[in-house]
C-alpha cells in the first residue's frame, strides 16, 4: 500500500512538472493552462465553458505524449508533438488576447465586476498595465473588492513608497550628519587658527615689549 501510495506521489510530483521536449513553447501552454481555466468562472466566458474544456483535455494528452516522447516510448511522434504544441499555442494566444480585450472593456464601461475577475486571472501583464490597474482602482475603491491581484499590487505600491520614505529619511539624515562634520571640522580648524593667530601676536608684543625695555636700559 505504501509502494503505492509512493509511486502515485512521484507521478504527481512529476506532472507538475513539463515535458523538457520543446519546453521553450510547451512551458508557456502548460504554465497557463490554470489561468485559462479561471476564466469559465467569469459570466462572459460562460458560453466558451466547452471550449475550455477541451482545450484543457488537448493540453493535458499532449503533455503525456511529451512525457512519452522524452521518455524514449515515443520518439517517431516527435514532429507530431510539435505540430500540436503549435496549433495549442495559437489557442492560448486566443485567450489571452480576449482576456486583455476583456479588459479594456471593463475599463471603457467601468465594469468592476469584470474588471476584477479578469485582472485576478493572471492573464493581464500586471507590470506592463500596472499604471492603468491602479488608477482604475483608485478611482473606483470603494466599489472594487481588492482582494487577489489587485490587493498584492496596492501591497507593494505601500511597501516600495515605506522603502522610498525611509531611503529619503536616511539619505536626509546621512546629508545632516555630514553638513554637521563640515562644520564642526571648520570651526575646529578657525579656532586652531584663532589660537595660532593669538600666539603669533603674542609672541610679537613679548619681542616687542623685551625689545623696548632693551633700548631703555642700554
């Protein structure tokens, strides 16, 4: 029972990963297929719900078949493989560039609801639209529930503007600390002189004075 429970655990362990054969576009399609996914739960992709579905059963036979053919079971259908990674990857491109029409949409119609569901898929390059992301949540915050995606975006805004507070707070106390140095080391270096200076003069009212008191007595 526990060699069985063994070798299920690693064939799962090993399907998480992707098939090396290709991987350079196999990677992009399995990697997203979770995302695709997500999106049968958003009220306009109900009708693309079978669609979906089968194109998660196509990826899910050609990543076996991927795993076959890196295996050495299945190496005459190397070619195949690749022909089908190619048609999937046109299908995957198709989605994206819905989700992302998608969400332009949801921003020219200000539809929250879309707007949050689609963003919180994945399929939006939040580093490339983070600007567009955040404006449209500040302007509509109080309607927009900014959990997921969105919530770990305003997450790091916050963090990065701490960061930058405190960077200008050190830098702030750093200049301070430094202007405070210059001046100490310049009034020691002017009472140094005053005192050289006092001496100086010192030194010639004594000359002075002895020189005086020479031309009396002689």
């Amino acid at each position: 029972m526990k060699n069985i429970l063994l070798l299920a655990f690693i064939s799962i362990a090993l399907y998480a990963q992707n098939p090396k054969v290709y991987s350079s576009l196999g990677d992009v399609i399995y990697d997203n297929l979770d995302k695709i996914e997500s999106l049968k739960k958003i009220d306009n992709y109900k009708t693309f719900s079978f669609k979906i579905d089968q194109y998660s059963k196509d990826v899910d036979k050609t990543k076996k078949l991927g795993f076959a053919i890196e295996s050495g079971e299945m190496v005459k259908t190397k070619l195949e493989y690749l022909d089908k990674l190619r048609e999937l990857s046109n299908i995957n491109d198709y989605f994206f560039r819905s989700a992302y029409i998608s969400f332009e949409k949801s921003i020219d119609n200000q539809d929250n609801n879309l707007f949050i569901d689609i963003v919180n898929t994945g399929m939006i390059d939040t580093k490339k639209n983070k600007v567009k992301i955040l404006n449209y949540y500040n302007l509509h915050s109080e309607d927009i529930n900014s959990s997921g995606l969105i919530q770990n975006m305003i997450d790091e805004e916050k963090t990065k503007k701490t960061k930058k507070k405190s960077y200008y707070k050190t830098k702030k106390q750093i200049d301070e600390a430094k202007i405070r140095r210059i001046r100490a080391s310049d009034k020691y270096k002017r009472e140094m002189m005053e005192q050289k200076l006092q001496k100086e003069l010192e030194l010639k009212k004594e000359k002075i004075r002895k020189d005086q008191e020479r031309e009396l007595f002689n």
